[in-house]
C-alpha cells in the first residue's frame, strides 16, 4: 500500500468515525445514508465536482463556497454539511471518496451487512441479484449488500468478492486456466 493511500484512509477514518457517532446520536443513520448516496452520485456525474475536491488551484474559501452551495443544492444534512465545511477549511477535501466508503463500512456494520462486489458479463435480473444475496447470505452468515457492476470481458459467470475472499466463475478465468495448462505441456 503506498503511503498517500493509507493516510488518506487514515483521515477519511477519522472524520467518518465522527460523522457515524453523530448521526448515530441523532438516530439519523437513515438520512446518513441517503447523503452517502447522493455524494456519490454527485461525484460520479460531475468532473467539476471531482476536480474541486481533489485540485489544489482552488483555495480553501472557493472550496468551502463551492461544498456548501453543493450541499445546499443537494440537501444534505446539517452534521454532513457542517462535515464538509469543516474538511474544506482544513483542505481535506481530497478524502472525500475514502470517507464515503468508510462511512458505508461503518453503517453496514451497524447493520450487520455485508458488502459483495459482483461483476458479471451482463446486468443482473432483479431475481438473479436477489438469489445471489439469498445464498451469500446462507453461507455467511449475515445480511448481504450486493454491489454490482458489469464487465462485458468476463466473457460468462461472474466475479464475486465478498471482504478478502474472491470467487471468480467466469469464463475468462477459466480460459485463462486452460491457456496456462497448455503453456506448462507444450
């Protein structure tokens, strides 16, 4: 791991963790949640957004200007706005993708989830999605969140990654299997 990654991680941690406490005081991890959401769809549709958190043209009072009329417009909650505000004035902005994964670990958590990154060859039916979670569920044990994207490359079967553990049924891996199977005989 490189060093810049883990102290991003460190300081995203950090402010989660006071961000979680407070909205968990508040009894407002339901709207916690929802600010999750829209943060991450902000930052997923708006390059500008993306470069003002991680660009250090901008200055602390554009930063700060900038997140409270995104917060305003988005509607997020006070402790999350105040939150950000506080970030930007101590240019911390950066974290912002770090502190929104550290923040859904932590309401999962609470939860008793679990999250599982699947990746398959096409889109998943709403049956599939829900039989894949019913049965991760029964071999682990807890609620299963699933997070799934789509790599057309895979060829067939799916990746699944559910915390360090890895299950990859794809055709691709399979090929490549057999590509080094092949390699090692001839």
């Amino acid at each position: 791991m490189s060093e810049p990654a883990s102290i991003s991680r460190g300081i995203a941690a950090r402010y989660a963790s006071a961000i979680f406490e407070l909205a968990k005081e508040d009894n407002a991890l339901v709207a916690l949640e929802g600010d999750i959401d829209t943060l991450r769809g902000a930052l997923a549709q708006s390059a500008d957004l993306r470069d003002l958190i991680s660009s250090p043209v901008y200055g602390r009072d554009e930063q700060a200007a900038a997140i409270a009329a995104v917060a305003q417009k988005a509607g997020l909650s006070g402790f999350v706005t105040n939150s950000l505000g506080l970030m930007a004035a101590k240019r911390r902005l950066f974290v912002l993708p770090q502190l929104l994964d550290a923040l859904s670990a932590l309401i999962s958590e609470e939860k008793g989830e679990v999250h599982a990154d699947v990746v398959s060859a096409k889109a998943l039916t709403k049956t599939q999605s829900d039989k894949l979670a019913k049965s991760l569920a029964a071999s682990i044990g807890k609620d299963v969140k699933l997070n799934a994207t789509v790599d057309e490359t895979l060829i067939g079967g799916l990746v699944v990654k559910v915390g360090s553990k890895m299950i990859d049924t794809s055709i691709r891996s399979k090929l490549n299997s057999l590509q080094n199977v092949m390699k090692e005989v001839g």
